[in-house]
C-alpha cells in the first residue's frame, strides 16, 4: 500500500471535505459553506489545493487526506496575528457571498512578489481518522507539508498561518518546531499557529526551510504566455493546448514565439545554449518545459513595473 499526493480536481472537493464533515461542530465550516467557496476559489490564483490518495484503497477509501490554502491580504493577515480570533477558515469562505474578502487578487498577488511576500493561510489540513495505521498516518503527516511546500513553489512567502481544530492536528503542528502557537481557544478546542522564515530556521533541513525559499523569476512572462507554459506542462501537443486555452492554433504559435524571443533576452547566458536559434521548434519547447518545471516562479504573478522602480 502506497499513500500519494496530487493537486485536487474539481471533482474531488465535495468527497475530500466528507472525509471530516464535523470538523467544525458548530457547522459554521462544515461540508455545506465550503462546498460552494471551494468550487469558486477552483483555479483562481489565491487557491491551492491537494488531496492524498492509497493505493490500493483502504477500507474502501481512495482519497485519506485533503489540504487547502488561499494566499490573503496583508491587512487580514496583519489583524489576525495581532487580534487572534477562531474560525479563520469558516470567516474566509463565507466572504464568498459577503465582502470585503480577505483573498488577494492577482494584482496584489504580483505586487507581493515583488516586495514583502504574501500571507498564506492553511484552512484545511485533515486525514481520515480510525482506518490509518501508526505508519499510514507518518506517510500523510511527511505528505501534507510536503505538498504545502510544492503547491507554493516559486512564490515568496512572507508568513503562514493555520488554525487547528483537534488536538492530534495540535499536537502535529506544535511538535513541528517551525510552527509559533500564538492564540488558544480551549472552549472551542482550537489554536492558531504561525510560521515565517525566522521559525522556520530554528529547525535545520525543515521543509519550512523550503517554504520561504524563493529566486526571482527572469523571463518576465506576459499573463498568456504564463497560461501557455502552465498547460504545456502537461504535455499537451500545439492542437491540445489550443483547446484547452480557448484559442485559435496561430494563438498558440505566436505564444510560442514571444516565449522564443524572452529566452535569449532575459535568461542568463548559461541557460541558453549558443545553438538555440538553430533548434527546431519542438526542440526548443522541450528546452523551456524542462527550465519552466524546475523554476515555478516565472509562472506566478509578479509585478515587474513596481520591481524596476525599487
């Protein structure tokens, strides 16, 4: 039996949020509010989320572990460390239907980058409780950070914030080391944690550690061609791609070449070989797939106006 992870589909969220439907025994957060919050944060850039998968099932179940976060504004982040209060995550959904929304947009989000960083808030961190083994449940705790970690890749991350609702999940973050419990509530069991870069350097070879990590994107991407790279990662042929973006084949060409172009301008000279302009086009693709795998942050908003006036 092997226990996975994967970014959650838009199928999976009402079956991943039933793993634990009474987390919250008010049902303020329960299945009913986060069900439709979740399937509209779907692909938005504030939204992140993953689901663990066994195989083969256990007991009948295929998904044992779900973890969400959403990038927020710094004002909420700001006047939650510093007035902690309970329920983080059931006040975020239910902005969905009532504002101001503490999520941040794209444009904050770009400008974050550029600057301080961005807030994360975790609101949900969950495993199904009673069918995991001893070792079962060491392969979902090693997993959730884990795809915390690879979720937020390339983003510059300023703090992380999350609120626990059990005490297993208590005990977890607290024992952690990298994670500040800075507000208990004991009548409503719960607790609000947070991480930034200082605690996470208090434990050596943490993933905390690689949480904060970031380096600058250099290709400085338009927001389509952004869309591009982010489909083509899958694999998609031209003809995939242009269904898949909404756009004419050409599109999806001249994508590519403004792609093509940035290259040689903006990426140091140890990244582009002296034969590039030689390259077939299929080849190319490969060459910028393979660099754009392995450094996200030239896919995430940044606000490169705001960054060449600093």
């Amino acid at each position: 039996m092997s226990i996975s992870w994967r970014p959650s589909s838009w199928y999976d969220i009402e079956q991943a949020l039933a793993i634990q439907p009474d987390m919250d025994r008010d049902g303020i957060a329960g299945i009913r509010l986060p069900l439709p919050a979740f399937r509209r944060f779907f692909l938005q850039s504030f939204w992140f989320s993953v689901v663990l998968e066994a195989n083969p099932p256990i007991h009948g179940h295929r998904l044992v572990g779900f973890g969400s976060a959403v990038i927020v504004t710094d004002q909420f982040a700001e006047a939650e460390i510093a007035h902690p209060r309970p329920d983080m995550a059931a006040r975020i959904s239910a902005t969905v239907d009532s504002g101001p929304s503490p999520l941040a947009v794209r444009a904050e989000i770009a400008r974050a980058n550029a600057t301080s960083g961005v807030s994360v808030v975790i609101v949900y961190n969950f495993w199904r409780e009673g069918i995991l083994n001893p070792s079962e449940q060491n392969d979902v705790r090693a997993l959730l950070p884990a795809s915390l970690k690879d979720c937020l890749a390339g983003f510059r991350i300023r703090r992380l914030l999350a609120e626990t609702t059990r005490p297993h999940a208590t005990s977890f973050y607290q024992s952690s080391g990298v994670w500040q419990s800075i507000a208990e509530f004991p009548e409503r069991g719960r607790v609000i944690h947070l991480m930034t870069p200082e605690s996470a350097r208090l434990v050596s070879g943490s993933v905390g550690n690689l949480i904060f990590r970031f380096e600058e994107p250099l290709l400085r991407l338009r927001d389509s061609d952004q869309q591009l790279l982010l489909a083509a990662l899958d694999g998609a042929t031209d003809q995939e791609l242009a269904v898949q973006l909404g756009v004419s084949f050409s599109a999806v060409k001249a994508r590519w070449r403004s792609i093509f172009t940035r290259i040689p301008q903006f990426m140091p000279a140890s990244v582009v070989e002296a034969d590039d302009r030689e390259r077939r086009g299929a080849q190319k693709r490969h060459r910028v797939v393979a660099y754009i795998r392995n450094h996200p942050e030239e896919l995430r908003p940044y606000d490169w106006k705001l960054r060449d006036r600093s």
